[in-house]
C-alpha cells in the first residue's frame, strides 16, 4: 500500500484528506507539526508522497520541501488556497513554484478542489493505490 505524509495547519482539511484517500486505496500519516511530518517523511521508507499546505505559521510547505529535498526525493503535492487568480500574493507562489519546485516530481492543486483532479494529481505522482506490483 502507498504511504503518503500530509502536512496541512486546517485539521479539517487533513481529515478529508485522509478519508477520501485512504478511501481510494492508499495510506495517510496526516499532522498539522511540520517537525512530526518531516520526521515520519525521513524515518519512514515507505512514504512515497508528500502533501504540503503552502501556508503554515510555524513553516510553510516550500521550507517543508527544501529541508525534504536534503534527505529524500519524494514527488510533493503542494496543496494551496491561494486563488489562481491574478493577484500578487497568487502570482508569487505560482512563479515560485514554477522556478523553483517544478522539477517533474511536484504538482500544486488548489483549495477547493473536486476529488477527480485530487485523484488525477496523485496518481500522476505516484500511480494508482495498488498497481500491478505492489505488494499487498
């Protein structure tokens, strides 16, 4: 089964998170301590996938992705209620996230989502729950 870490300051979003996923066939470890995340993303080899909330007041997720990216290269899932619309602070983190983080192992969906694309967007990073292989 396919371990993936969320990391989200919104306990309810973590909650639907969890649920619709582990309902489509994969395995969450959900926080809202970025510290906690990055620790199981480290010790667990397991985790295949990381969702970061992008706005966190103790760390935002680009920081969560660059202590990451020091000792594991995960595919990420930037989760965000930034709106796609074309407002400065939007602006910012989509360029950021274009110059920055799009290397092919990271995606950005945008909150509120509709579950296909959330399913369409993790399975683009990681595949299916239970591919042709996969043990269990």
């Amino acid at each position: 089964m396919k371990k993936i870490v969320s990391v989200d300051d919104e306990p309810m979003m973590l909650k639907c998170l969890e649920r619709v996923l582990e309902g489509h066939g994969y395995k969450l470890f959900v926080t809202s301590d970025p510290d906690e995340g990055l620790k199981v993303m480290k010790e667990d080899p397991d985790v295949c996938l990381a969702l970061l909330d992008i706005k966190m007041p103790r760390k935002n997720g680009f920081d969560i992705y660059k202590e990451l990216r020091q000792f594991k290269k995960i595919p990420v899932l930037f989760v965000t209620a930034y709106p796609k619309s074309f407002t400065t602070k939007s602006d910012e983190v989509v360029n950021m996230w274009k110059n920055e983080f799009a290397d092919g192992t990271t995606d950005i969906i945008y909150k509120p989502f509709d579950l296909p694309t959330l399913y369409e967007k993790v399975e683009g990073l990681i595949g299916k729950a239970k591919d042709a292989g996969d043990k269990q």
